[in-house]
C-alpha cells in the first residue's frame, strides 16, 4: 500500500507542481480528476483506487485453490465462510487482502444455492444476473425475515408458501426454477460471465461504474469531438472550476472579482456563459443568421446546449468554440 500511494503522490506532484519547486494551484480536487471520463473525471490514474480489483483477482485464485497450502492454512485459522469474514485487529495482512477482495468480488458473481446461508437474498446475484436490489419493481422489504437466503428454503427444496409472502407471482415462477444443490458442502459460485481471471479486474470496474453513473452533463458533451482546448474549457465549466474572477476570489488568489472586460458585473460561470460584454454581440450577429445561440444563465444554456448538440451538432459546436474564444479573449 506505501507503495502505490507513493506512485500517486508522484502523479499528483508531476501536476502540480511548477519546475522551479513552485505549488501550482490545485483547481480540481484529484478524486474529481481520477474519475472516468464519462462520470465528469479526467480519467486519470489512481494506483490506490485500484487496490480491491487486484485484491479481487488474488481472491479468485485462492477460492479456485481449494487444496492449495494458502487455503488450507487460512481456513483452520479464520474458518470456511470466506464470503461472510471479518477482519479483526489481530487478522494477519493476509486475510485482510482475502476479505477485502472477496468485498470486491461478490456483485460480479452468481450464487449456486445450496443451503442458501451466506447468500443475501436483496444485495447478492442468485438469479438471472442481478442482484433483486436493482431490478426495477422490486419493493418488498425481507427485513422480518432477515436477508438470507435460507428463509426460503425448507428441507432441501423451496419454501414455496414463504416465498409468495414476499414476491410476486411471476418472480416465484422464476425463483422455482433456480436449482438447489443441497449436496454442496460449502457456497459455491459461478462468474455470471465466463470468463478468465484476468478479466476480473474488467468485470469489477464495470461493475463499479454501473454503480456510479449518474446524470451527469459531461456524459453528452464529451461525445462531440470538439477540439482539445475547447473540451478542456466546457469541462472545467461544468466541474465548476473555471479560474473565472469569483473562483479566484472564493478562494483568496484574487480581490477583484468583476470581469475584467470592463463589463461591471461578477464573473462567473453564468457571466461567462451568456453575460460577457464581448460574447454577447458575437451571439447577436449568429442568431440574426438563425443560429439560435441561447443568451440566458449558465444552466439555461446547459439545457439549449444538450438538445443543440444532439439534433445539430455543428451549431451546438459552434456555440462551445464561440465561448471559448471570447474566454480566451
Ligand atoms: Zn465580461
């Protein structure tokens, strides 16, 4: 771990840091630019945001292992229910990476059932490919019931009259249909892909982006090929850390805070967006040719900006280069 934050720690100084052994100012926090580009990041490397794939990777080897001496050795000290461990203060390093990579591991593989103990019924796969937690209608809560998958199995089979308390008609039809293999000794699971290890690391990232991918304007900006410097611009607009006067000023690198074009107002996002003296005859002389630019705020123009750029491209492109230019102006 020293290692890895050692590598970060080196990624962040090679961008922050001036030649001469200057700080440069920090805009963006590096959380923020290590993201992927289609969350609103840079897509920058982190080595520790890495850390639980390749610990899931040795997971997945070690599971595969069954007789391997690692195995055995970890089983007769923490005992077989992997899936389920804690770590302790006293847990070796170790079983720390175990647990933590089988953390990692759990929402990229299916359960087969057995006895169903270890398998939680909401959060875990065990049918189909997902997780019940992320299927669109499914609203009962198995609080009282307690979220393993053994309160619905009785004797080896499905409870059928418990399991119609809690799920539709159709979802017991398919819940049936999942086999139980009472004869296991131990859980066992299937990747819901076949795949190799080597695509784990795959498999867990997408997973993880699945999870995280929200509403987020830069999903639809970044698909416009628009030219570099440009991208860079609307980027750092919709982050919110354009180095315009009111950022400089929120955080104390500047004490005039109105734009300096002489326009007499704040400069901010909004200002520069719609507002700026200098953009706004620009944008005149294009709508008279029937452009259609929007002049109003910074959010307003979000909006007119996603449909222009998907039903005319080369006007929403026009208007992203347009601002730009008056920025760097
Ligand atoms: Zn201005």
């Amino acid at each position: 771990m020293g290692v890895l934050y050692e590598i970060d720690k080196m990624c962040r100084s090679f961008i922050w840091h001036k030649r001469d052994g200057k700080f440069d100012i920090h805009y963006v926090a590096w959380d923020v630019l290590c993201k992927l580009k289609n969350q609103g990041g840079r897509g920058l490397h982190s080595a520790i945001s890495k850390v639980g794939l390749i610990r899931a990777k040795f997971f997945w080897n070690f599971i595969e292992k069954i007789e391997s001496l690692l195995n055995q050795n970890l089983k007769a000290k923490y005992g077989s229910d992997i899936w389920n461990a804690e770590i302790k203060r006293e847990s070796s390093s170790t079983w720390r990476i175990i647990v933590n990579g089988a953390m990692s591991l759990r929402p990229i593989v299916r359960w087969e059932v057995a006895n169903g103990k270890s398998v939680n019924a909401l959060n875990d796969v065990w049918i189909l490919d997902m997780s019940l937690l992320k299927w669109p209608t499914f609203v009962v809560d198995l609080e009282d019931v307690g979220y393993g998958l053994n309160s619905f199995i009785f004797d080896g089979s499905w409870d059928v009259a418990q399991l119609k308390k809690y799920f539709g008609k159709d979802l017991v039809e398919l819940i049936l249909q999942v086999p139980i293999n009472s004869g296991l000794l131990t859980h066992s699971m299937e990747l819901k892909t076949k795949m190799t290890v080597k695509t784990i690391v795959g498999m867990i990232s997408e997973n993880l982006e699945e999870a995280s991918v929200e509403e987020n304007h830069w999903n639809w900006i970044k698909n416009q090929k628009l030219l570099h410097h440009v991208d860079l611009f609307w980027w750092h607009m919709f982050t919110y850390v354009m180095p315009s006067k009111a950022f400089l000023c929120h955080r104390r690198l500047s004490d005039q805070v109105f734009c300096l074009r002489g326009c007499g107002v704040i400069e901010d996002e909004n200002h520069i967006a719609a507002g700026c003296s200098l953009l706004i005859p620009v944008i005149k002389l294009l709508n008279k040719r029937g452009f259609q630019i929007p002049t109003s705020s910074f959010l307003y123009c979000i909006n007119k900006l996603k449909r222009l750029l998907l039903n005319n491209p080369f006007v929403g492109n026009l208007y992203c280069t347009t601002m730009f230019l008056s920025w760097k102006s």
